[in-house]
C-alpha cells in the first residue's frame, strides 16, 4: 500500500512538473513511478505513466519514444478491457499526433477512441471530447461524418 502511494506521489508530481514545463524533472518523475507500479503490478498506474510519458515526449518532438508509450499504454488499458481510458489514451494520443503532423494516423485515433466510448455507452463523452477532435482532424463535420461513415464500412465498425 505505501508502495503504491508512493507510486501515485510520484505520478502526481511528474504531471505538475509537467505543467510547469520542467521536462526533465517530470521525465525522473515518471520513470520513478513507472519503476515502482511495475514492482507491485499495479497496471492501472503504469498505463498512465505510459500515457503521461507518451505526451511528454510528444511535445518535445521525441516521435519514436511518443509512440513506444502510447503503445505500451493502449496495450495494457486493453488488457486490462478499460474502456474509459482506452478511449482517454486514443483521444491523447491523436492530440500528441496532430502536433506532429496531420492525416490518416490522427483521423484513427479519434475514431477509436469514438469507437471505445461507444462501446461503453459514454456519448456525452463522444460529443464532448472526441467529436470537436475528430472535426478538427477531418476539417468540418460533414467531412468528420463521412470519415465515420466510410470507416463503419470498411471495418463493419469504427474500431
């Protein structure tokens, strides 16, 4: 229990390091307290460092390390079948994209996060947070609507 409250300490303190835009403390933050949730196997907490380190290394243009984390965290947030914060992690991870370039990757992203959340039932969520993304990606909402559209045709789902 102490491990794990150590764990979350560290979590917390990255993301404000983060905010205030000490990277490199935030990136020791981080590291700590990925070591410490692998330790005591706690995969809720070491999908979120993943997901924190994911953004950070997306604004700092660190491309092959962003989507490393990105990838480790989606992995585990589907394994452990967390919905929520797969959809969370998907809507992050276009952000992070969508700083770096724009296209297909992003547009995907969003629908699976879309994808996700609809898949539990949460579409204040979509309409809150994923569709303005998805419009900003697709450049209107007709053109967010007939990404959809051809993306529940192509894979009989968006996801």
């Amino acid at each position: 229990m102490a491990v794990s409250r150590a764990s979350d300490a560290l979590q917390a303190t990255g993301d404000v390091q983060q905010f205030r835009k000490s990277t490199d403390a935030a990136l020791l933050s981080y590291q700590q307290a990925l070591d410490l949730y692998r330790a005591v196997g706690a995969r809720p907490g070491e999908a979120n460092t993943y997901l924190s380190l994911g953004t950070i290394h997306g604004s700092q243009n660190r491309v092959q390390e962003m989507h490393q984390h990105f990838q480790k965290a989606l992995a585990l947030y589907q394994a452990m079948d967390d919905q929520y914060s797969l959809g969370r992690a998907l809507a992050y991870y276009g952000d992070a994209l969508s700083d770096l370039q724009d296209g297909e990757a992003v547009r995907q992203c969003y629908a699976k996060a879309l994808s996700a959340w609809q898949a539990r039932g949460l579409d204040d969520l979509i309409v809150e947070h994923i569709m303005p993304r998805l419009v900003r990606a697709c450049g209107s909402p007709e053109a967010a609507e007939a990404y959809l559209h051809e993306q529940l045709r192509r894979n009989g789902g968006v996801g």
